[in-house]
C-alpha cells in the first residue's frame, strides 16, 4: 500500500467522521430546541389552567392572503413590470419549424 493510498483513506475516514458528528449535532440542536418549544408551551399551558383562562394550542398560521397581497403590490408599484404597461402589440409568424428553433 502506497503512502498516498494510505493517506487519502485516512482522510476520508476522518472526513466521515467528521459529517457524521456535525450531522449528529445539528440533529441534537432540533431535538433540543423542540423540546424546549414544548416544555414553554406546556407552561403556558399550565398558567393557563391554574388561572381558569382556555388553553390556546400552539399552532403555526400561514396567512396566504398577505402573502398574495404582497405580490399584488409589488406589481402595482410605478415602473415595475407588469400588465398596465404594455399597450399595443404586433404580433407576427415565426417561419422556422419548432424542431430548428430548439437545436435538435
């Protein structure tokens, strides 16, 4: 075995080791932050309940409306490019085939 060889399936082996320890620690990271996500609501939830409020569920919204209403905006703004600005347009035939015009 060459010292080459040798020297490339060291570093390989350490460069695995390596992902596989940042991939175990990111994993750790979520595992963690979840559990305290959870922990946090189940306090809240706690608070809740020795006080006689309704326990509200922890839930994520997406509010797709706002998210299309920013869009709209966008397009509506001076200058940006959009359907108000096109006025008239000439069309014409493009005379070479589909085949030609993709290369094939």
């Amino acid at each position: 075995m060459s010292f080459e060889r040798l020297f490339f399936s060291v570093l390989g082996f350490f460069l695995r080791l390596g992902l596989l320890l940042i991939g175990l620690l990111v994993m750790v990271l979520v595992l963690a932050l979840s559990v305290l996500m959870l922990v946090g609501w189940g306090l809240y939830a706690l608070v809740a309940r020795l006080l006689g409020r309704p326990v509200q569920p922890l839930a994520f919204t997406i509010l797709r409306q706002t998210q299309a209403q920013f869009f709209r905006r966008a397009q509506a703004r001076p200058g940006a490019p959009g359907g108000a600005e096109v006025i008239d347009v000439n069309s014409r035939e493009v005379d070479a085939s589909p085949s030609d015009r993709l290369g094939r």
